[in-house]
C-alpha cells in the first residue's frame, strides 16, 4: 500500500452540500475529499468513486476555492444562518489541514455572518483554532464531538493508523472543555468482539465522566458498499481470530439483532452508571435571532 501522501488542489462548485434527513442539520462542509486518518471502518471511501480514485486515505485532494465559495453563500440575503455541520465526510482537522490551514478562515467567515457550527474530529489539531472557537461559541454557537472508540492505544493505531493518538485527544477534549465550549464524545463506530467489550465500554464511561463530557453517542458498528469489502479484508490480515465471528454476524440477520441487542442493553446500563446525557440535540447550537444578534 503507497504510505505518500499526495496533496492535489481542486475547485468546488458550492461550499455546502444541502442535507434532507432527519438530523438538526441541514448542510455539510468538507474542506477536504479523502483522509489521512486512515481508518479501518471508514464509510466515507465511496466518495472518491465519481474521481475514480480508489486511494482515499493517501491522495487527499484540497478544495482551494471553498472559503470564497462559503462567503458567496453567507453572505446572500436568503442565507438562514442554519446550523453547518463540518466534518461530515472527511476531517477539516487532518494532518493535510496543518500545512493549508483552511480552518481558521472558514472560522473567520462563520463568526463574521454569526452562523452555528457542529465540528466532529480525532484531531487534537483542533486546538490550534481555540480563540476563534471561543468568539464563534459566543455570537452563534459551536458544538464539538472526538470520536474515540477505545482508550487501548495499540488498538488504535492499528484501527485508525492517521489519527492523534489517544492521549492527545483526551487532552484536546478537556482544553476545550476548560475553555467553555461544548464537548461531545462519540462512541461510535463500536467493533463487535474488538472494541465492544465490557472492560473497554466501561473504561471509556468513566473517562468520559471524569473529561466531564456533555454528552455522547453510541453507535454499532454499519457495513456498506466498499467499506464492508475493505473492512473485511482488514480483519482477516489483521484480526484473523474474530474474521469467522463478525463475517458471521454481519452475514446473519437475526444473529446480528440479537448482539446488537446486547450490546444496547450494555450501553444503557452505562450511560445510567456514569450519568452520561445520551440527547446531543439538546446541544446542537440554534440560529440566533436579529434581536440576539444585536446584543453583539
């Protein structure tokens, strides 16, 4: 496997790509197509199919033109200040971001035009960014979410190769935390029989109690297209010993609901153990009115 990292600049056509589902956002911003974080479960791959590029994790391709192409949305009368979600694809803090720096504009554009953001990342990158992140916090409102599915660092480097290493992450999550913003934990992708053990689950409760979290969510882990092809391939190099149990479990329907029952029951009794709040949308930040605004 080619372990370069190629960096290609393009132009995108619009900023934000407009989301309809059920989630309290309806627009996503991705600074970046491909990631260097490499993950083993990653579902985002499918994205580089209309490129016909099959290297996602090493050919990272940089939309050069996106903050003038964000402000040309912002700045329009029929702009909403909705909620951007930033990160929904691929991370805006990955390695690639330390070199182009690309963040602190689109910051700058969001403060200026008072729009709230959801920031989801594995990047301690982020807190690079943590006085700007503070003024956004304080005119529209910011969330952020570390994804962090084990506290096993050999694990992780081997599931998610790119990342910041554990340690880090945790620190980048009480720094924020400290500096009054909003922090969520997101457990999730949870790997059957690697990562959804009861000693790593638990582990993972308390820390996010004692990094006084705000919030997590859960989730097993969902195998489609080529992730599940990759993913597989993964396991069987990597994990030989669980290859027969998960191939299993992904493959049988009713085997897979009953683990997945189980594992929710696990999660449940946790989320009560350690007080953790599992309603993220209870943090999701609201557009401000003119009135508000006016206060800044």
């Amino acid at each position: 496997m080619n372990n370069e990292y190629k960096y290609q600049e393009i132009t995108c056509k619009s900023a934000l790509n407009r989301i309809d589902s059920f989630l309290p956002y309806h627009y996503d911003l991705n600074i970046y197509r491909g990631c260097e974080h490499t993950c083993a479960y990653c579902f985002a791959r499918y994205s580089h199919q209309y490129l016909e590029d099959s290297d996602f994790f090493h050919h990272i391709y940089v939309k050069e033109n996106i903050v003038g192409e964000l402000e040309k949305k912002l700045s329009s009368k029929t702009w909403k200040r909705d909620v951007i979600n930033l990160g929904g694809i691929t991370d805006s803090y990955q390695p690639v971001e330390a070199i182009y720096k690309i963040m602190p504009q689109i910051l700058k554009l969001l403060i200026k035009y008072k729009t709230p953001a959801i920031i989801s990342t594995k990047s301690a990158l982020i807190t690079r960014d943590i006085t700007l992140l503070q003024e956004l916090n304080q005119v529209a409102g910011i969330q952020i979410a570390f994804t962090i599915t084990t506290l096993d660092n050999k694990l992780a480097s081997v599931l998610e190769s790119g990342a910041s290493p554990i340690k880090m992450r945790l620190n980048a999550m009480k720094t924020l935390k400290e500096a009054g913003l909003t922090v969520g934990w997101h457990l999730m992708p949870i790997i059957p029989y690697i990562t959804a053990t009861r000693s790593n689950l638990k582990a993972i409760f308390q820390m996010a109690k004692e990094c006084n979290v705000d919030y997590m969510i859960t989730g097993m882990l969902n195998l489609r297209g080529s992730t599940k092809e990759y993913f597989f391939k993964f396991i069987k190099k990597e994990y030989p010993e669980y290859y027969k149990k998960i191939w299993n479990l992904y493959n049988h329907k009713e085997e897979k609901q009953c683990y997945k029952k189980q594992l929710y029951e696990l999660l449940m009794d946790l989320e009560k153990e350690y007080h953790i709040c599992r309603d993220y949308q209870k943090y999701v930040p609201k557009s401000k009115t003119n009135e508000q605004l006016q206060l800044f």
